[in-house]
C-alpha cells in the first residue's frame, strides 16, 4: 500500500462504510449498543493484526513503506469488506 492512489481510496471507502453504517444505526435505533459493541471489537481486530504484521515485517528487515503497508494491510481488508457488504444492503 505504498501507492498515494491506496490510500486515498481507503480514506474515500472507510468514510463511506462510516456514513452508510451511521444512517443503518440511525434508522435501527433499537439495535444500536450491539452493532456498535461489534465494530468497534472488529476495528480492535484490524488494528491489533496491522500492529503484529507490522512487527513482523520490521523484524524481516523490510523498509518503512513495507512495514506501513502491512500495518494497514488488514484494516484496508476490513473495510473494503464492509463496502462491499453495505453496498448490497446487508449492513
């Protein structure tokens, strides 16, 4: 994930995933508390992979790009799981 173009789209798809999910908790009040339990344990997940992968990488010897680019590796999955899954209105 070394290419600006990356990040730009991860930046543009997480405030998408964001909006869309934020308009699906609003319109479901009633089920708010267990949907936002359960983003923010799936945001600790993807956090706590790139921090291991990153580790990883960096004990590889790779350079700092590699290492970013493997720190991010997962939330970038995440969250272009999570579009594609609210895209289809299953959100």
């Amino acid at each position: 994930m070394t290419d600006p173009a990356r990040w730009g789209l991860l930046a543009w798809q997480a405030g998408w995933v964001f909006t869309l999910r934020s308009m699906d908790l609003w319109a479901k009040p009633d089920g708010a508390g267990a949907e936002l339990t359960r983003m923010a344990l799936e945001k600790q997940k993807a956090f706590s992979d790139g921090l291991f992968a990153a580790g990883r990488a960096a004990m590889a010897g790779a350079g700092p790009e590699a290492v970013m680019a493997a720190a991010a590796r997962p939330a970038q999955r995440r969250v272009s799981a999570n579009l594609r899954t609210l895209r289809r209105g299953k959100g």
